[in-house]
C-alpha cells in the first residue's frame, strides 16, 4: 500500500492542553510522523498556522466561546478530515458540568463584570456544530491510539477504533476486578477500551474518561453501585463526570439525581 504524504494540524479550543501532550509524548513515533508528514498547525511541537488547509485536523477542547463557535466552522471548511481529540472535543469535557447548572448565574456571581466574557451559556461537543468524522476519546487521549489513527490514514484506510467494553481489556491483561474484589464503583463495565485499562492495572475504579461503550447497561451498573452503598446523588456524580453530556452517561446521571429524562 502507497503512504500519503498527510498536512496534519492540530487545533485548540477550551481545554487543558493534555491531549495535545499525550500526542507529543508519543515520543519516537512523533518524531518519524513529522518526517513521513507536514504539521501544518501544532503549536506545542512548533508549527504556527491556525488557517492552515489540512488533509487531517486533530481538535481539541469543547466550544465555550462566540470565538471559538466561528473557528470551529472555519476549520471544518478547510479540513478534508476532522478527529475529535479527547474528552472535551468529543462529549464536552469538565467544563459541560456547568450545563447542568445555571451556567449564566455562575458567571454572574463570580466575575464583577460579566459583560466583559465571551462565554457561551453551555459547553458543547464539537459535533454539536460541525460534521466529525471521527471521535477519540479519553481524558487525555491514549497517544498511541492517535497515531493508529494517523497510519491508517496515511494508508487510505478507515479507522474505527473499537467501543468495546473496558472490564475486556481488564481481563485480557489479568488485572484484578476493582468492582469485585475491592467494591469500588467502577465504570468499566460500561466504558469503552482503549487506554489499557490503566486505572485498573494501578487499582483504582475506572472513572469513565474513554466515555459510553456500546450498549452500556448504565441501570445495572447503577444498581450495582446502589448495592455497593454509593448514595443516589453520588452515582450521580459517578455517570455526571467528565463525559456527562455523553448521552448515555447523561440519561443515566440525571435518573439518579431524580431528573428521569
Ligand atoms: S476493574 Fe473495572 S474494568 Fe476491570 S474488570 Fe473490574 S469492573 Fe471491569
Ligand atoms: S481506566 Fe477509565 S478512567 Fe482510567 S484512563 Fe481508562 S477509561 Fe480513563
């Protein structure tokens, strides 16, 4: 199979930077993707120029601002390809929790002089404005799934990364069950794969950074972290974290605050 020669920009929006940095720490292979290819736009590795054409733009963070709802258009119109990079980009990130609340109070009460921001009312994914032909997800982003990604399109192929479960990778590994022998409220059982389950190997409970897997049974696992003796508004906060606006984390947080959607 012939290689293309890829212009690969790299795009921030509201966000902390860290999926950018797990793609640089993607160490060596990094450095042979730069020589195999042109970053056109990547302000952490060097490049600087956000109106750059690119044969893949990689995004990063959620749209929180007027600015950033007018770029993210500007960007999909010179873009061939547009991979959402992480939490944020995919499913609004962190900062989409104060879409659960009065966005606009908080605005009010903590800054003297509101008028001044240009902050929308909601945090929203990128998808909710613009066409995504693919979404990664993680909080950050495993860095060596972001340069499969960038090999199969060198290569002319579409990549599909996987949604299966987290609990498969966990197994596959041989890392012992956090749910089961620690009875920690894990989420892995409906999150999906592709960070190695790195909670687990370390023995923590997967907070659900890799988002919903396919068909996750959100009301048994729910019920699962009832049995464990979690309170109803802290399964909330378990499923309301940082993929709440993903929308089957959503639907199931909000059942357990009581707002059944
Ligand atoms: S630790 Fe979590 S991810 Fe691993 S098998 Fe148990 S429930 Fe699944
Ligand atoms: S185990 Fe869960 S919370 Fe931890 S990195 Fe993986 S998906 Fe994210």
């Amino acid at each position: 199979m012939e290689r293309r020669r890829l212009r690969i920009a790299v795009h921030k929006f509201a966000s902390c930077d860290g999926c950018q940095l797990a793609f640089l720490n993607a160490g060596e292979t990094l450095l042979a993707l730069a020589e195999a290819h042109d970053f056109v736009h990547f302000p952490e590795l060097g490049p600087v120029d956000p109106e750059a054409e690119a044969d893949v733009a990689f995004v990063e963070g959620s749209v929180c601002t007027e600015e950033e709802r007018e770029r993210i258009q500007a960007i999909r119109a010179r873009s061939a390809y547009l991979v959402t990079l992480g939490a944020c980009a995919t499913a609004g990130g962190l900062q989409a929790l104060r879409n659960l609340a009065d966005g606009e109070a908080w605005l009010r009460d903590i800054y003297p002089r509101r008028e001044h921001l240009d902050a929308l009312a909601t945090a929203t994914p990128v998808a909710e404005h613009v066409h995504v032909d693919l979404a990664l997800w993680g909080c950050p982003v495993d860095g060596g799934q972001v340069l499969d990604v960038l090999a199969q399109l060198a290569l002319g192929l579409r990549p599909a990364p996987g949604a299966d479960k987290l609990c498969l990778e966990c197994k596959r590994a041989g890392h012992p069950c956090t749910l089961v022998t620690r009875g920690r409220p894990c989420l892995g059982p409906v999150t999906r794969g592709g960070c190695g389950a790195l909670c687990p190997r370390h023995g923590r409970d997967c907070y659900g950074c890799f988002g919903p897997a396919e068909h996750p049974n959100t009301d048994a696992l729910g019920m699962r972290f009832e049995g464990l003796g979690l309170i109803d508004a802290a399964i909330a906060r378990r499923f309301l974290f940082i993929n709440s606006a993903a929308p089957e984390f959503r639907r199931a947080g909000l059942y357990w605050r009581g707002e059944a959607p």
